[in-house]
C-alpha cells in the first residue's frame, strides 16, 4: 500500500513523443543519420526518433503514407520531388520558424536554399547538395601525356582532344582497354552540356521545349556527346537508367580518363585515394567553344514537414535540429554530399587534405539547379528526353529531327 | 428450428438496423467534419493569437460564438506541455498558440462545435421509421402463416427500394449540411485573413492564417505561377467579371465545388503589389462526402435482407435450411475475403480509372472514358502491348521444348534425376536474381557470352541493348525459366497415359512418331491446355526480367504492358492512367484466354 500510495505521489514522467523521420539513407548513411537521431534524442528527453528509411521506392512509400493519412513527422525532400510536395501544399513553411529554430538563411548555399524558396517561404530546410563534376583520374591522363588545363575553364574540343589521347588500345584487339569518358545518357548526366553550350531545354517559364530542347544549341550538346560514343572514346551505352554499372570501377581502377558525377560517388574512390592508389582531380565541365563558361547543375535535398503532421512543432524543431550545424558536422562524415551550410562545408575542406572537396565548392559557383525543382511531371519529361540520342545511337535518326519530335512530345506533358 | 417465425423477424431486424446504420454512418462522418472544421478554426485562431503577440481579442475577433484560451503549463513546471493535441477531443476541438518565434506552447485555444441544421436527416429518419413499421408489421404476419412456396420478390423490392431511398435522403441531407460547413468555414477564413491584415501582416503570412490554397490576384493573371491553389481554380477564379469581396462563393470547376473568397488588400504598406487575396476551400462535401459508406451500409443490409428472405421458402424443410445456412456459413469467411481483397480492389481501380486520380490529390474529378480514349491513341500504350504480344510468343516454344525434355528425362536413373532437377530450378529462383545474373552474362563489354563467342571467332552480340535483338533475349531467357516447370506438368501428364496403349501400338507396328502423334498429344490434351493458358497469361503479366534488365529499352523495344503500366503509377504517378490500362490489359487477356478455350478446349473435348 505504502509503495503504491508513493507512486501515486511521484510527479508524471513526460509524456513520450515519437518523430518519424522519412529518408532514403542505406547503409553507412543510415548509420550515421540515427547517431544524429540519438544526438536529439539526448538533447530533448522524452523524444523518440524513429527513422524510416526507404533507399529504394522512397517517393511511392512516403506518397503512400500521406495518402494513407499516416505522415512522417519529418521527411526528406529532394529536388526533383519539391513541385509534386510543395505545390500540393504537403509541406509546412518555415520561414515564421527560422528565428526560433536558429536557421540562418544566409549561412547557406544561396542556389541551395532558392531550391526550397517560393517568393518568401521556405518549404524545407536544407540538408546537402551537389554539383555535377568531372572527376577525372589524372594518373590515366599523365599516362597518356595530357595535363588537365591549367585554368578552371576548358572548351569541348580541349575535353575532346584529352578524351581522344587518353582512349588506347593498348592490347591491339580492336577494342579500347582505356576509355576517355563513359556516355551520359540520362538528362540529368547531360543537361550540364546543353547549358554549356548556351541553350537550355525549356523555356524560361518552364512551359514550353519546342524551341529549345530542340534549339541549336542543343543539337550541338548531343551531337558532341554521341560524336563521343561513335567515335569508340567511350564504352558501349547501356540504354538503361542505372547506367553502366562498371563505370566507377573502370573509373578507379585507370580504364577511364573521365566520369560525371555528383558528390555521391566520392566515398566510392575515398579510400583509393587516401592509399594514394587514385590521383583524383575534380573538374568544371567542359563548355561550348563559343561560350565563355560551364554551368552545371545541382541538386539538393532538405528537411520538410507535412503540415497534418502528428506533432508538429515538435516535428518542426527535430527539422531544425537535422538542418543544424551539429548535424551537418556529424553528416559530413559519410562524405556523400556537401552540407549546405558554407561554414560547415569549408570547416570540412580545410580538413581534406586531397583538395577535392575544395575543389568541389568551388564548382558551386555558376551551378543551376535542375529544372525538376520547379516542373511539375519532370520526371516525364527526363524519360522522353533520353530518346533523343538513344535514337541516334541505336537508329542512326537525324539529333534535329528526333530532338524535335522529343520536344514536341515534352510540350504535351507540359501543357497536361 | 421455428424458421417460419424467426425468419420474419430476421428480415425486419436486419432492415431497422440497416437503415439505423446507414443514418449513423453519414451522421458520424457529418461529426468528424465538424470537427475538423472546428479544428481548422482553432487553428486559425491560434494563429492570430501569435501574429497579435498573444493578444486574446485577436484570436476571438473572427469566431462567431465564444472562445477558450486557457494558458498552459510552462515546461518544467511538473506537467507535459503538450497535454493536448489538435484533434484530440471531437468534443473540444482546439489548437495551441505559441509566442511569436516560440515552438513552446503558451495557451490552449478551444472554439466551440460548429452548429448543425439538424441533428438527424428528418425525410430519412422518417422513411426509416415507416419501413421498419411496415416489416415488422410484415413479420407479424407471417408469424402464422405457412411458407412462401417462391422467393418473395415484392418484399425484397420493397426493402430494397426503401434503404435505397433511406441512403439516398440521408446522403443528400449530409451534402447539404457538409456545404453550409463549408460555407462558414469559407467566412472563418476570410474574416481571420482581414484580422491578419489588419495586424500589419503580409499578404502571403496572412493567407497561410487561413490554411487554405490562395492566390495573389496579380498571380491569378499567370496561372503557371500559381501557389498552392490548383491551376484550373486559379484560371476559373480569374475569369469572374465581378467577383464579390469579404464574402464567400462558390465556383464549379469541372464536376468539382469550390468554396471561395477574396479579401482585399491595403494599397500601401506589405501588400503594395497584389489587389486582392483569393481563398479556395474545396469544400468538405466534395472531401468528405459518406458517399461510399453510405452505399456501403445500405447495400450490405440490402443483401442481408435479400439472403434471409432467399431462406423463407426452405423454412417449410427445417433439414435444408439447416444444411443451406451452415453451407452459408462455411462460405461466408472465404467471400468476405474475396469481396474486400479481390472485388473491392477491383472495383477501386475501376473507379480510379474514370477519375482524375492522384495519391495525395484532395478532388479526384470524374473524368469518364476520356481517359480510355487518350489510351487508344497513345502510339507507346499500342508499342507496349505489340511488345507484350510478341513476348508470348515464346510460350509454344518454350512448351515444344518442355515437352521434348519430358519425353527425354523419363525414368529414375540418377543422372536423369540430375537433369531434371537441374532444369527445374530456374522455376523456383527469384526472377530478380535470374536477371541479374544474366544482365551480367549478357553485357555488351564484359559479359562471358560475348567474350566465349569472340574466343571462337564469332563476332559479339548486342543482346540486350539492340532494338531488335532485346526483345528476342528477354524471351530466349524466358524459355530457360519456364521449361523446368512445363516439363514437370508434362511429366505428370505422361504417366497418366496407359502403358497398354503404347505395348498395343508396338504390336499393330506403329513407330515411335505414330506413337507420339497418336497416343502421347491425344492422351497430353488436357495438360497442354492448362499449360497453354496459363503459361499466355503469365507472359502478359510479365514484368521482373524487364525491370530489372532493360527498363523497356532500347527504344521501348521491351516495354511491355505490365512495365508500362508500372512506370505509369509510379515513376510519373498518372494512377488513372496505369488503372485504365490496367483495365485494358485485363479486357486483352480476357479475350485471348476465352479464345483458346473456344478454339482449342472444344476441339481437345471431341478430339
């Protein structure tokens, strides 16, 4: 009785709160997501934070579950994805927010953070980003005795006359065993090109492709990039849009000058180049040779909140926290992208030794975003995109003629 | 068992409860509108509350009745903060306010129930009543009386008919209620906007007071650069001469309701560029209409009445009855299984493919047929299905070669065991693994069937990334899967053939042709029957070796129906689409699968 009537006299403990977080973290990422979780957790007791991550089919589960009315608390937005969440209105404004939360817009990437900003609101809070970049394997290219261009500009014809000399036959059987650079098939490889060049592949209003995707310009873009795959400087295509599953691995181990990609793929060469088995250099892309400069794309991903959220300021201040400084540093150590913080990102430079994330936020800088970040349907329209040069490739079809007819198919989504 | 008396009263019980429920079901789904829509008011509220720095007139200025605000417990002070959620209790719907900048809440705001014209449906409830009173009178009746030698058609019409007319009154009382809720949330809105602004707020912060899709009216001149309100809103909004202010109306857009309303905005000051805010409310009859559980309700209690009435005429024979509804009952688990994971979702896509459809989309506008005609003049929805068709191609050859293997792997010596062990397991592997493994032995650059092919000097194949060879290996591949399991099929169907028939046809002098003509496809006409049909649906249902090996390319020369339609719902999220092709598709194999009965099931009967 006595022990009974003394709990009955003990203050209540606080009442438990669980988060959920949506994310697409696997692996090594995950791992350190939850230390960043257990770090909030310490920080605000009582609160629990379940991460629920989906690496694979992300957008159709967290679409489920709102659609279920069962939404995460917190979920991670990605660029492509930001008009199919924000113009649906599933995603809460933090700009009233920023304040109390300690967010400083300005301690963030400027092209990052307009990735999440319409007129005034922020949907989400930044988390990391990446360019598109070269990385280009220097031991492959002093092997075939070119030097990268000493300035941070090249034209395609320095790109192509590096990807021609590095491409060798060393064995004589008819088939490279060293390629310059691998095809970019998918839009998102090679719109970095067509920008490069002066053109685009939508209007400025994001309407309308004819006109554009089919432009001058543009057709000069595909032309230098299936001139590449016809003249045998790059490894067959795969038609698919995973790629060529070997390209890192051709990449890294000196069977390719050249590889586009984002930050995502360093972790992959980390480890080589820390071993000193990977002279690795990070390039802008190379532009048209009428143009004075590259622009390559960017895409980032943040924190986002649905407003029926279960808690919602709660799920608010556990953004805050994932978007924090704390959090940046303790994610940065996965390496995959470049925290959208500037200071934290420089903090992280000056530590690498290799020069290579230096080297990447230095490409920040005349980076756009992809056009998925404001288009409602993109991934539509980056589907029908890839015929344009598949069809030169595996058809021998005019670029002109098949980039028009893509662009007037595009114009039909676009228009729906 | 007394059936002739009970049976009566069954029939009046499950009528009175089917109409009882019909009206608590629109009634319970009216409440949890109200709730929220008071919810949505709290919250409103909350948010004035903030915007004023905690003033509470601000937070009371827009709602009609009286208001709660009551502080909460400072964090630290023994008590969770959090105590209580928006929508916690229907019965006080509220919201916490917050500080300016705070995410601690500071007090409790509690609005009252919005109002409701009446609390019950009074045309449905009284039709309720009179049916009940004419079965149960009905059922009194019948108490004496001997059993109906037929069913009772006039009864089960009537019973039908009156729940038919019971759900019909019921829904449109709700309807009707749910719009005038719309309607004051509407004025809620608007009026909590004007207090917004009248605080000093911007017009993009004072609209988020509402919780609504708006619009500036300068964006309403560019509807691709609509914020949150749907595009066909904004451009119907757009297009009012006249439109009243700090009023709300409603607008139809398509087949679909708006409720809507402008607040003008001060020339000077934060609002400079735009004139006017335009709100949009879908409103709660278009979300939140018990159209389904209403049709629910009283088409289960239609049948329930129709099945005991079907029971009438056997209470004459207590032994059958009895039998009849213990078969009934055996039978009920596996319908009820069938009816919500079988028919429902068939019924479900069938809707979703009429209608403008998305996952998380609040209006699904009914979009009829039209959609089934976009599909008939979509060239890559006809590229798929060509695809598809060509792909089932390979179920003859894959079946000639079942069968071959069949006839070659008889008898129990080991290696035969061997053999067919190892030509059944591609049958049991998962198809993700077969393909991988298969995308690696068939690459172009480092796979070791181009490698083997150049080591004897033949020159390599692009096997998978040819437009004209693709297809062509994705069937080859599905021949190797299948034919292990068609050989076990045909193995069981040889044993069933009489041995004499074989040791008579040796005798008369057949050869082993004749006797694989004569006696070996007659005596296997069923098994290649069940084998054909099924082996021709599968290959339309084909899906894994191409999502994994190709995605549809090159060129969509593999895209097949099931991928397409997959990519249709999930990559571009068009679910109508990928349910009416779907339908399509189902309507496809339907046909070909009613032709191989008529064409060949016939001739194997008489063969």
């Amino acid at each position: 009785m006595l022990l009974l009537a003394g709990a009955a006299c003990s203050p209540a403990p606080p009442a438990a709160v669980t988060l959920r977080v949506a994310l697409w973290a696997g692996g090594n990422e995950l791992e350190i997501e939850q230390r960043v979780a257990d770090r909030y957790e310490a920080l605000r007791p009582g609160t629990r934070v379940v991460l629920e991550s989906a690496p694979n089919g992300y957008e159709e589960r967290l679409l489920t579950s709102i659609a279920a009315g069962r939404p995460p608390d917190v979920y991670l937005l990605d660029s492509p994805d930001i008009p199919t969440f924000v113009d649906r209105g599933l995603a809460v404004d933090f700009e009233p927010y920023q304040e109390a939360l300690g967010f400083r817009a300005d301690s963030v990437f400027p092209q990052v953070l307009d990735a999440f900003r319409r007129g005034r609101s922020l949907f989400a809070l930044p988390k990391d980003f990446t360019p598109m970049v070269l990385y280009t394997n220097r031991g492959v290219l002093s092997r075939a005795g070119i030097d990268l261009p000493a300035s941070a500009e090249w034209t395609w014809d320095d790109f192509r006359r590096a990807a021609d000399a590095a491409t060798i036959d060393s064995d004589g059987d008819g088939r490279p065993d060293v390629y310059g650079f691998d095809f970019p098939r998918n839009l998102y490889q090679w719109v970095p090109f067509v920008w490069s060049a002066g053109g685009d592949i939508l209007s400025p209003e994001g309407d309308a492709a004819s006109g554009f995707m089919d432009a001058p310009a543009a057709v000069d873009a595909y032309a230098f990039l299936t001139g590449l795959a016809e003249d045998g400087l790059t490894p067959g295509a795969q038609f698919v849009q995973q790629g060529d599953p070997a390209r890192e691995a051709r990449f890294a181990s000196g069977g390719q000058a050249f590889l586009l990609s984002g930050h995502w793929t360093l972790p992959v060469f980390r480890d080589l180049v820390d071993a000193g088995e990977l002279d690795l250099a990070i390039v802008r892309i190379p532009h048209h040779p009428s143009q004075g400069a590259a622009t390559s794309v960017l895409y980032a991903s943040g924190w986002a909140v649905p407003p029926n959220a279960a808690n919602l300021r709660q799920a608010i201040d556990l953004a805050g926290f994932l978007a924090s400084p704390e959090a940046q540093r303790i994610r940065a150590r996965s390496g995959l992208a470049i925290p959208s913080r500037a200071d934290v990102a420089a903090e992280f430079a000056a530590r690498d030794t290799t020069g290579v994330e230096a080297a990447f936020i230095s490409l920040v800088e005349g980076a756009r975003l992809t056009w998925g970040a404001h288009v409602r349907d993109f991934s539509r329209v980056e589907a029908l995109a890839v015929e344009i040069m598949d069809r030169r490739l595996l058809a021998g079809e005019d670029l002109a003629s098949s980039a028009a007819d893509v662009a007037r198919r595009v114009d039909e989504v676009l228009r729906r | 068992m007394t059936g002739r008396a009970t049976l009566p009263a069954l029939v009046a019980v499950a009528f009175t409860a089917g109409t009882a429920a019909t009206i608590a079901v629109a009634a319970r789904q009216l409440g949890e509108a109200q709730a929220a829509a008071s919810r949505s008011v709290a919250r409103m509220a909350a948010e004035l509350w903030e915007l004023s720095g905690g003033a509470d007139e601000a937070a009371r200025s827009f709602v009609d009745a009286g208001i709660a605000i009551e502080s909460v417990p400072a964090p630290g002070s023994g008590q969770p903060a959090n105590r209580m959620g928006p929508g916690e209790s229907p019965s006080e719907p509220g919201a916490h306010a917050y500080r300016a900048g705070s995410l601690q809440p500071a007090v409790w705001i509690a609005v009252p129930p919005q109002p409701r014209e009446s609390p019950l449906p009074p045309t449905a409830t009284a039709l309720a009543l009179l049916g009940s009173l004419l079965m149960s009178a009905w059922a009194l009746a019948r108490r004496r009386a001997p059993a109906p030698p037929g069913y009772p058609t006039i009864v089960a019409l009537t019973a039908t008919a009156l729940l038919g007319a019971v759900a019909a009154t019921t829904h449109r009382w709700a309807d009707s209620e749910l719009e005038a809720l719309s309607d004051r949330h509407a004025g809620h809105a608007l009026r909590a906007v004007e207090a917004a602004l009248d605080l000093g707020t911007d017009p993009e912060r004072a609209a988020r007071v509402a919780g609504l899709p708006w619009a500036a009216s300068a964006a309403l001149t560019r509807p691709d650069q609509l914020w949150t309100m749907p595009q066909d809103v904004g451009v119907a909004l757009a297009a009012i001469p006249d439109p009243p202010y700090a009023t709300p109306f409603t607008v139809a857009v398509g087949r679909t309701t708006w409720h809507a309303g402008l607040v003008t905005l001060p020339a000077q000051g934060p609002a400079a560029p735009f004139r006017a805010l335009h709100l949009a409310l879908l409103g709660y009859e278009e979300t939140r209409a018990p159209t389904v559980p209403l049709a629910a309700a009283a088409t289960a209690a239609s049948l329930l009445t129709a099945l005991i009435l079907f029971l009438l005429p056997l209470s004459a024979h207590p032994p059958l009855l009895r039998r009849t509804v213990t078969a009934w009952a055996f039978l009920a688990p596996a319908a009820l299984l069938l009816a919500i994971f079988t028919f429902g979702p068939l019924l479900f896509s069938l809707w979703i493919s009429l209608h403008e459809w998305h996952l998380v989309d609040p209006v699904h506008p009914f979009v009829g047929l039209d959609r089934y005609r976009q599909i008939i003049l979509d060239v890559d929805w006809w590229t798929a299905l060509r695809n598809t068709g060509i792909f089932t191609l390979h179920v003859p050859l894959a079946m000639a070669v079942a069968l071959g293997l069949a006839l070659l792997t008889r008898g129990s010596r080991r290696a035969v065991r061997l053999a067919r062990l190892a030509l059944f397991l591609p049958s049991i592997t998962s198809v993700v693994a077969i393909a991988v493994v298969w995308k690696w032995l068939l690459n172009d650059g480092y796979g070791p069937v181009n490698q083997l092919l150049e080591s004897v000097g033949l020159a390599p194949v692009s096997w998978l990334t040819s437009p004209e060879v693709a297809l062509v290996t994705l069937m080859a591949i599905s021949v190797w899967m299948v034919v292990g399991y068609q050989m076990v099929v045909f193995q069981a169907g040889l044993a069933a053939i009489p041995r004499d028939w074989y040791d008579a046809a040796r005798v008369d002098g057949a050869g082993a042709v004749q006797r694989f003509r004569h006696i070996t496809l007659p005596g296997l006409r069923h098994t290649l029957f069940f084998v054909l049909v099924t082996s021709v649906i599968g290959s339309f249902q084909v899906f894994g070796l191409v999502y994994v090996m190709t995605e549809g390319g090159p060129l969509g020369a593999t895209d097949v129906a099931v991928y397409h339609i997959y990519r249709e719902a999930w990559e571009f999220l068009r679910f109508g689409n990928a349910a009416a092709m779907s339908w399509i598709l189902f309507a496809v194999v339907f046909v070909a699968t009613w032709l191989h009965f008529r064409l060949l099931e016939g001739r194997a009967v008489h063969a």
